[in-house]
C-alpha cells in the first residue's frame, strides 16, 4: 500500500484479522482510527469468535496497543431489522438465507461506510480476505491471495462507486502471515480462535432465533417427490436444501431434503440424483461491470468451487446455465460471479432449474 497521510476507519471487531488490518495501515502511515459497530448479539465470554457487545473490550485493547483512537457505533436497530428480520423472514419462506452477505451490504460498506465519510475519512477499511485494485482507471474487486480464506463471496453487494473508499490490507496475505504477524506485534488477539457459526446464531440453535422473538415453526409433512408421505418434520426452519441427516425417517437409500414447500408446509425429499439441476434464476442484482459476459464462473455457495455457466439478462433477473449440472443449488443463497480473479457481481436465487427443465 502506498503511504498516504489519509484517514482511514478500521471496522474492529478484537479479532486477529481487523487487529492486523489496523497495524498494517498504522505501518503504511495512514492516519488510523478503529471502529466497533454495536449489534446487540451477545455470546458467553469463553466463546471463540465473540461479536458486537463483548467485542468492544478487545478492540479498544488492541487499539490502546497501537495507540489509535478507538470509536463505537450502535447499529444493533439496523442489524435487527436488515439482517436477523431478513434471515427469519427468508426461513419462513422456506429459503435458505446468507446473513453474512447482508451484514457486509447493510451494515459494514452502507451505514459504516457512510459514517466514515460524515465523519471526514477517506477510506473505510476492514480485515476481510479480498482484494481492490484500480486497472486502466477501473476499479476491480479480486479475490484473495489466499484461495482458502478468500471472502470475496460475500462481498459482491459492494456498489461499484464505493470501491476507491474501501480498502483490505489483508488481500496479500495468507491467514499463517496474519497470525504470525500478530505474534511478532505482540497483540492480545493473535491467539483467539475464530468462529465458523453466524454471530447471531453461535450455537447453530436456529429456532432459538425464533424463539427469543416470540416466534415458532409450525410441524407437516416429510414427503417423496410422489407426495407420499415418510414421516413428519418440525418445522420447515429446521431444514435446508441437500441436508441430509436429522431426518428422523428410514429409507433403503440415504435421502436428502431437495425442497421446502411453504404454501403446503411440506418437507420434499429425494435421493442425491434429484440435487441435480442444470441452472437457477437470480435477482436482486449487483454488478460490478457495465455488463456481465455471456459466459462466466459462478459460486452457489461460499464453499462451492466456481464453475463454468452462460449467463442471459432478463429484465432484472439473471438465468444461468451451468455446464455440467450443479448440487444443492439453494434458494436465498448468493450466486457470485468471476472472470478469472475478478469479482463480477451477484445476485440472490430465486428460483432453481431441474434438469430437462425448459428455460425459455
């Protein structure tokens, strides 16, 4: 990074990643500032990853370490209504919801993001996997260096003109070169064990989430693609698309859920053949490009490898047909594009594509 006498906000949550981003700016001479943003999530003090609430301790430690001010926002309101109200509202649907994707929309690069400029900053900055890099006077969003850690799944939300004011330190480093820089520097977050589960949810208990909201999910049936039923289920909460597990029915050959029929209340399932499907539809659309290509590599889920796909603009949705056909593609989750490492853009699923399926 070039040094520049600008003023950065660093979103601070106490852990290892935005604690190196804010030391690397500090390095490069920018004039540093942390941030913690208020969610309203609370989680036991010995759980790994903590969030929001008890993360205020360990990020103003860490900045009383590189002795940068240390600021804090309550977005907890906003978290409630844009990423838990999304998240119950989309499983009620019998949807399969990606909060993290929301968070990083709604809360880090919008409210955070336009804090720092009411504020006087240049750049908001923050410890994500990621990379943003101008070329031939355009703004990209890359993946990582670091293939295994790469977030830049989550990340396609981010408006295009917004891209010059964010920065990621990290998008050049491995996670074994944070961590160790993190021990040479001596900070107090070098060692905390990171949480894989959502924030909100640190147990993985989703009905708990309801629950505490006064809400609950109503019991039906388990049913075959014949509509025969094998048994009852708890809610259709409980489950998501390519489950497989937990079922509590028995069959001659492991079945996996393949839909959630909400206007039935309905829990439909299948063997691992009936994954299969050949494309999906998308909305609620944000393109990083003037137009996506007619042909590109997409994700269906963070973890999925990226794969070859044609891609037809529709009005404001997206039809996408892959190559080979895909598993578990998941309404509610995001579909991300890329050409090479270059973000491209995404959308939500909508609507998923079997196989011999007419799309047209």
């Amino acid at each position: 990074m070039e040094k520049l006498s600008k003023k950065v906000l660093v979103a601070m949550s106490g852990g290892v990643d935005s604690s190196i981003a804010a030391l690397l700016l500090c390095a490069a001479g920018y004039d540093v500032t942390g941030a913690t943003m208020l969610l309203g999530v609370h989680q036991a003090q010995n759980q790994p990853g903590r969030f929001a609430d008890e993360s205020v301790a360990d990020a103003a430690a860490v900045c009383a370490q590189l002795r940068i001010p240390h600021l804090i926002f309550s977005f907890a309101d906003l978290m409630e209504e844009k990423v838990i109200g999304k998240f119950i509202e989309e499983y009620c649907r019998g949807r399969t919801p990606n909060p993290c994707v929301d968070c990083n929309r709604y809360l880090k690069f919008d409210a955070l993001l336009e804090k720092a400029r009411d504020l006087g900053f240049d750049y908001l900055a923050t410890g994500h996997y990621a990379r943003i890099e101008q070329r031939n006077n355009v703004w990209l969003l890359l993946r990582a260096k670091d293939k295994s850690k790469d977030q830049s799944y989550f990340l396609y939300t981010i408006r295009k003109n917004d891209l010059p004011f964010i920065l990621f330190p990290l998008g050049n480093l491995t996670k074994d070169e944070v961590r160790e820089k993190a021990k040479k520097a001596g900070l107090r977050a070098a060692n905390r064990k990171e949480s894989q589960d959502i924030c909100f949810v640190p147990d993985g208990d989703y009905s708990r989430v309801f629950s505490e909201r006064g809400l609950s999910a109503a019991p039906g049936d388990i049913v075959n693609t014949d509509m025969e039923v094998l048994g009852h289920h708890r809610g259709i909460i409980h489950y998501t698309i390519g489950q497989r597990g937990r079922l509590g029915i028995s069959a001659k050959k492991p079945l996996y859920v393949l839909a959630l029929n909400k206007r039935d209340n309905l829990v439909v399932v299948g063997q691992k053949e009936d994954l299969l499907a050949s494309g999906l539809i998308a909305s609620d659309l944000n393109l990083l490009v003037e137009s996506l290509p007619l042909r590109a590599k997409a994700k269906i889920r963070y973890r999925k490898k990226e794969v070859p796909c044609m891609v037809t603009r529709k009005d404001e949705k997206l039809l996408v047909v892959f190559d080979e056909t895909q598993e578990a593609i998941t309404p509610g989750q995001a579909v991300v594009f890329y050409h090479d490492e270059e973000v491209l853009g995404g959308g939500v699923i909508d609507d998923v594509i079997r196989k011999g399926q007419q799309t047209k």
